[in-house]
C-alpha cells in the first residue's frame, strides 16, 4: 500500500512533465500509469479493510487523469491537423499521428509476446516484430513526406 501511495505521484507528475513526447512514448507512459493504477485500484477492492478515508475521491481522481491523458492528446493530433490549410499536410500529419498508435500498440504486442515462457513464443513474436518494423518504416516514409512538403513543420 505504501509503495502505491509514493509512487503514483510521482508517476502523475513525469506524467504531466512529459508533453513533448511522441505519441509512442506518451502511449507507453499512460500504459505504465494505468498499469499501476489498476493494480492500485485491484488491491484496494480485494482488501477494503486497507482503503483509505478519501477512498472515493482518490480513485474518482485517479480515472479522470487517465481518461484525460488520451482526451487530452486526442485533441492536441486534431489542432495539429486543423492548424494546415493544405489538405496533403493534414492527411501527412494524421497519418504520422495514426502510424505513431500503431507502433505503441506493436511494441505492447511484442513486449507481451516476449514476456510469456520461451516455450510459448512460437512464430508470433516473428510476425510481432516484422509489423513493427514494417510500421516503423511506413512512419519514417511518412515524415520525410513531411518534412519535404512543408520545410517549417515539426516533425518529431
């Protein structure tokens, strides 16, 4: 429990600090938030006796910064995309945005896949890692188009 309690501030806190990330690494922080939280939130239903007085407040607060994170980077891809009148830039920047997602739900395959017993991996793991590769390439490709349509653009 006290593990919990000094550690999810600080994890809020890298949260908040870590707006420039791409969405790959924002995508593998909120998953490593989550993760901790929800065992947070597991240990305190398997064991009531333990919770704390603000119970109710903390988790209500707890779901609200998750649900926020992705609103909030949902909202940030779509200015982004909104910001360009040129409608070639915008289908670039969404599809960079789209291709970031992919790769973060890659990586979380392939983490998992590499995670079970040697035994257990089989040919999954290959094809994991084959699409990662493959949707790191089509991103690359998708940012020169980028940066050779619009000079100015950030691109990272």
């Amino acid at each position: 429990m006290q593990a919990f309690k000094d550690s999810l501030p600080v994890l809020l806190a890298t949260s908040a600090a870590g707006d420039d990330d791409s969405g790959t690494t924002a995508a593998a922080r909120e998953s490593r938030i989550r993760f901790v939280m929800e065992g947070y939130l597991r240990l305190l239903s398997r064991n009531p006796s333990i919770a704390p007085v603000s119970v109710i407040e903390e988790t209500f607060g707890y779901a609200d910064v998750l649900r926020g994170q992705s609103v909030q980077r949902a909202l940030q891809a779509s200015s982004a995309r909104a910001a360009t009148k040129d409608p070639v830039l915008a289908q670039l920047a969404r599809a960079s945005q789209d291709g970031e997602k992919q790769i973060g739900a890659a990586v979380a395959t392939l983490n998992n896949l590499l995670s079970l017993p040697t035994s257990e991996r089989d040919d999954r793991h290959l094809r994991a890692h084959s699409r990662k590769a493959r949707l790191q390439a089509t991103h690359a490709q998708i940012l020169r188009d980028l940066a050779r349509n619009s000079p100015t653009m950030e691109t990272s």
